[in-house]
C-alpha cells in the first residue's frame, strides 16, 4: 500500500509541476521581465524632485565634498555611457558599484520618464561625497543638455534648469552635489574642474565631437554687474 501510495504521489507531483512550469512559461511570453528589474521606480513632480536633491547638496566651506579618484572618473563615465546606450540593466550594476542609485522617474506633470542617477544616502538621510545628480530622457525632443553647475550658489539657478529641462524635452539634465566652495575656493566647482563626476557625465553624453549643446544656467547678482 505504501508503495502505491508513494508512485500515486510522485505521479502527480510531476503532474503539477509541469503544469507549473506551462503556466510560468505562458506568463512570461505574455508578461515579459521588465528591464527596470532593480532600478528604483519613482513619481513625481520632476522639479520638486531637483529640488529635494539639491537641498541635499553640501553647502559653502562644509568640507564635507570627496574629490574623486582617477578610477572613480573613470568608472563614472562607464556608467554614464551605458545609460545614455539604453542599457539599463549594466548601468544599475555599475551605479550600485559606485554607491548610486539608477532611479525611473515620472514626471507626473508631462508623464515623461527620466532616468537617473542619484547619490545613494547613509543612515541619516544624507550623501557623502557631493558628486551631483545626473537624469536623461532617452526619449528626447531637443538634443542638449541643461546643466546646473552651482545650485548652491546661483540663486534659482536649480528651478530655471529643472523647468527648462522639463518644457524643451531635452535630452539631460545634470546639476552639481555640492557648493563651489565647499573645501574653500573653487574646491568643488564644477563648471571650471575637469576632474569631477559631473565634468565625466558631460563628457559622455556631449558626444564623441562635442556636438550636443551644453546650456549651463548661472546667476548673477545684480548689484556687482551695473
């Protein structure tokens, strides 16, 4: 009796398991993986959301910004190339490997998506080395890109970029992590140092010849420009 016992329910555990196995394969063809497998999957007003990262951003003399390293570089402008290619599945494991995060944002007000790459946060919520924000639109209208080099200190400088961002389609939006003087003097400015994580993402996606225009927003104060 056991014996009968144990081929009745190796006959049918058999069964179920490739009946299984045909409904896993039928809901894979139907319903493929997503690509965004791993990535952070976010909505959004694009806008706030710059907001909410340059508020994140070091501030002036903090000496809180960590130069990067030659490999750091390097690996960053890797990173950038595979995500402005598409391949988002190599830039989520180069970002993990950097500390970043590759993030699909909905803008909730156009429903266009971006994706991005964000400083990933320590335990209090706040980054740790200062090296910016990075989000292209692979479905782009205007091939260019709006940089925000000083969000800390071109006053409105992130809004502008964010905004302009948004209405022309363009193709990226890039804006520094941290003041320009956050080590003191020109420490952390990233519209004039050319060994920065931001300088290396514009590097990958201006082109090989440089031919995607690069629209940097500044500020100036009125009072030192008569």
């Amino acid at each position: 009796q056991r014996t009968e016992e144990k081929s009745w329910l190796r006959k049918n555990l058999t069964g179920h398991y490739w009946v299984f196995r045909i409904i896993l394969l039928s809901l894979l063809i139907v319903f493929p993986p997503s690509l965004t497998f791993g990535i952070t999957i976010e909505s959004g007003d694009f806008v706030d959301e710059i907001e909410r990262l340059k508020d994140l951003s070091f501030n002036n003399n903090t000496n809180l910004y960590v130069a990067p390293t030659i490999s750091d570089l390097s690996d960053f402008f890797a990173l950038a190339t595979s995500l402005s290619s598409g391949n988002l599945i190599t830039a989520e494991t180069q970002a993990n490997a950097l500390d970043y995060e590759l993030v699909q944002f909905t803008d909730t007000v156009t429903n266009d998506v971006f994706h991005g790459l964000r400083e990933q946060l320590d335990q209090n919520s706040q980054q740790t080395r200062g090296w910016g924000s990075f989000f292209i639109n692979l479905s782009y209208a205007a091939n260019a890109l709006i940089e925000m080099p000083h969000p800390r200190f071109d006053t409105n400088s992130w809004d502008i970029g964010a905004k302009i961002f948004r209405q022309s389609k363009a193709r990226a939006a890039l804006m520094a992590g941290a003041h320009r003087n956050t080590n003191g003097q020109g420490t952390a400015d990233v519209a004039h140092l050319s060994n920065s994580v931001f300088h290396e993402v514009h590097k990958a996606w201006n082109g090989i010849n440089a031919e995607i225009t690069a629209w940097q927003i500044h500020g100036f104060n009125g009072a030192n420009h008569p």
